[in-house]
C-alpha cells in the first residue's frame, strides 16, 4: 500500500476539571490528511489550505511527528502528506492533535500497523511539545481512540479508554485568538489544598458519572475550581454563555482545550441546537464572527476513508 486518506476529528481536551487527563473525540470538525509511502527517505509537507502553517518538516506538526517515527525505525523510506485543515490552529479543538495524531496513525498504516496505539501516541506527542511547548496527549488518545479517554500517566504512557455516553456536543469557536502557550503561562503555580482535594472529586464524579451512565452525576461533576476560573478571562462572554446554557438544558460544559472554543454536553440534540443557536447569538450581538458545531460523541476517532 502506497496511500491513505484521513478523516481526522477535533477533540475537546480536559473536559473541564481533568486538565491535561481528559479528553474527547467528536465528528465535527475534522481535518483531511492524505499521506503516501515515498520510495525515497524525505518527509514532504503540503497545505491545501488557507491557514498559513510551515511546510518545512522541522517545523510542521505533522512533519516532526514523522521525523520520529523515520529517525526510530530506521527508515530508508520517506513520506508526503497533504493537509486540508478545517479545525483552525488556535481554535481549542485539536488542531495540532490532529496533524500530530493523523501523521502518527497514517505512517503506521502505510507500514503495515506495526505500532500499538500507545506508540503512535508518543510519537505524536512530539508534535504537541512543537505547537505549545507540552508533551500532552489529552487531545491525541482521543483522536487514535476515539470516544473518552482517560491519559493516566505520560511517562510511561497509560491510556485507559473510557465509556462513551450516548450525549450531544454543542461547541462555539470564536474568532479570537487564544494560544494554548499563553494560556499555561497564567495558570497559577501553587493550588491550595481546598481547591485540589475539591477538584479530584469533581474529576472521580465525572469518571464515574461516565462509566456508569450517569448523566446526573456527570452534571455535576463538571466543574472546575483551578483552570476554567483563570482561563475564561481570556474568552469574551464565557460566563454568560455557560450560565444560559444550563439554564436551558445543558448538563454542563466549559472551555475547549484551552479555548476560545466553548463546549457543553446535552442529553438530546435538540437541546444542543438550541445552545448552539444561544452561542452564536451572544457572538453576533458582539459583532464576533463564531462558528458552531453539534455533534455526538465520536466512538471511532480517525478514519480510514481510502486506501490504495
């Protein structure tokens, strides 16, 4: 096989109080990626979009993923994906887990699959460490997983896949800019141990809340007392829109990943429509240009749309 095309999905990272654990796939946004087997050892990069991001491999997202994965197998064949980006860098959905993800996975397929999950996602990583200076991977297991993940433990890698609720996202991105960089600088460096030891309930409700379908327990397990109160300062309306949402169904939500982007859960898709509807009108009275999205949870993460 010389070929494949991706259909690679925008994740929502954290899921409010599981800062860089918590991760989720959903079905839209999703980026397009095409990557061919080379006959010869060069990584070529190539953006059919309007985003403006390097194309030189040392400093494409993608590209250092595969200098890895080339560097590691001592390869003597090379690869050249093509990238149609529709989850915008900066966007708080996983652009750059994306890229990273959808190179990771679509070498090892071109390769005839000899890396587990977890291995593509330590190779993706590095694309991560390369957007915002992190090697995390809460945004990444979603996407080679799909559905929820929990990220254990990076060093070493333990990626324990969770059960995905039959719930609706509703996302918001704004057309502003938030860098996930700038939005770890403003993190507080000390938590007290109030604020911890509520926050490690909120995030065993949640997990619990999860596994056990508990859409109740969910609710109320998604709130977070150290990261959202600091980084919603950075996202125009954020209380306004999280506080109406719940008012008209919502089980809860907050930021996406390190935002702008905004997210909440819903039991029915009407109900998520209906945020969806409320979050680009509380941006259209602020003459803020957003788009919204509306999904279910994605079970499957990447997909194989074509091999050849």
């Amino acid at each position: 096989m010389k070929k494949v095309k991706l259909k690679v999905p925008a994740t929502v990272a954290n899921l409010v109080c599981g800062f860089d654990i918590l991760g989720m796939a959903i079905h839209e946004p999703y980026d397009e990626m095409e990557i061919k087997l080379l006959d010869i050892p060069e990584i070529i990069i190539k953006h059919v979009d309007s985003f403006g991001l390097p194309e030189e491999a040392s400093k494409n997202v993608a590209g250092v993923v595969l200098q890895k994965i080339h560097e590691h197998l001592k390869l003597t064949t090379g690869f050249e994906v093509t990238i149609r980006k529709h989850i915008k860098p900066g966007s708080g959905l996983g652009s750059s887990a994306a890229s990273a993800a959808g190179a990771a996975f679509g070498a090892n397929v071109l390769l005839g699959n000899i890396l587990s999950d977890d291995e593509m996602i330590h190779f993706a990583m590095f694309g991560e460490e390369l957007a915002s200076g992190v090697r995390h991977a809460d945004n990444i297991a979603p996407c080679i997983y799909g559905g929820i993940t929990l990220v254990k433990s990076t060093v070493p890698i333990d990626i324990i896949p969770l059960n995905t609720p039959d719930l609706f996202v509703a996302a918001v991105h704004p057309q502003v800019e938030v860098k996930t960089s700038d939005s770890r600088q403003i993190l507080k460096k000390t938590i007290p141990m109030k604020s911890a030891v509520e926050q490690w309930g909120n995030i065993a409700g949640l997990i619990a809340g999860i596994e056990k379908n508990d859409f109740s327990l969910i609710g109320r397990s998604l709130n977070d007392v150290i990261v959202e109160p600091i980084r919603s300062i950075l996202i125009p309306k954020f209380d306004e829109i999280k506080t109406k949402s719940l008012q008209i169904g919502a089980l809860g939500g907050g930021i996406s990943g390190s935002g702008p982007s905004i997210f909440m859960l819903a039991e029915k898709k009407e109900t998520a429509e209906k945020i969806a509807h409320l979050m680009k009108s509380v941006y259209n009275q602020m003459e803020i240009e957003s788009y919204t999205y509306v999904s279910k949870i994605n079970p499957t993460g990447i997909e194989i749309i074509e091999e050849s």
